[in-house]
C-alpha cells in the first residue's frame, strides 16, 4: 500500500518505546478520516495487527523490522505490540495537500 501523491505529512509523533507508548495504540484504534498513518519502526521488531472493523476479526498480522515501515489507511482499525524490548517507532500522518487536517496546528503527542 502507498499513500497518495497528492497528500502531504502534516503531524508527527514523538518515538515510542515500551515505557512511552499511549496505551491506546496497544488496543484497538483506528486512523481518521481521510489520514493514512505511516508507521517507522527504528529499532527492534513492532507487531502490527489490522481489523476487519472495530472489534472485528484480524484481517492482517504482520511483523515490521528495525528500518521498516507500514502503512495504514484511513479508518482501519489496528493495534500494535512491542515485539522485543529494545523496540521504538513514531508515526507520521498524512492528509490531502489543503485539507482540513493538513492545515491543523502541528502536535507531536
């Protein structure tokens, strides 16, 4: 999967580590619409596990690698698990170039 052309990184995460992490990425949550969520795993070994809709059945488990990304689309309901202790990633969001969330004040929490 690739993000659209004409949608633009307008937000940014601090880097995650296990003692870091809010808690609601380890349960069940889901990307706005119109926002793909671009995750980048630094170091170690992220889980990532994608829903068929909220509370659904798993519709893709996959491993993300230290360099790696992953991308979630819009509204797709996910989690993630810390799969070795020294793992750490941050996510960046991307909107369509002029949206309304593209043109949100700039948050990195």
């Amino acid at each position: 999967m690739s993000i659209p052309n004409d949608f633009i990184n307008y937000k940014k995460t601090d880097v995650f580590t296990k003692e870091s992490i809010p808690k609601m990425f380890l349960f069940e949550h889901n990307t706005k619409a119109g926002v793909y969520g671009k995750i980048r795993v630094i170091s170690g070994t992220l889980q990532f596990t994608g829903f068929k809709g909220r509370r659904g059945e798993v519709d893709n488990q996959c491993l993300v690698q230290e360099g790696e990304h992953l991308i979630s689309p819009p509204e797709y309901w996910h989690k993630v698990e810390f799969m070795t202790e020294d793992t750490q990633f941050y996510v960046e969001f991307y909107a369509q170039k002029d949206s309304d969330r593209e043109t949100e004040p700039q948050r990195t929490k």
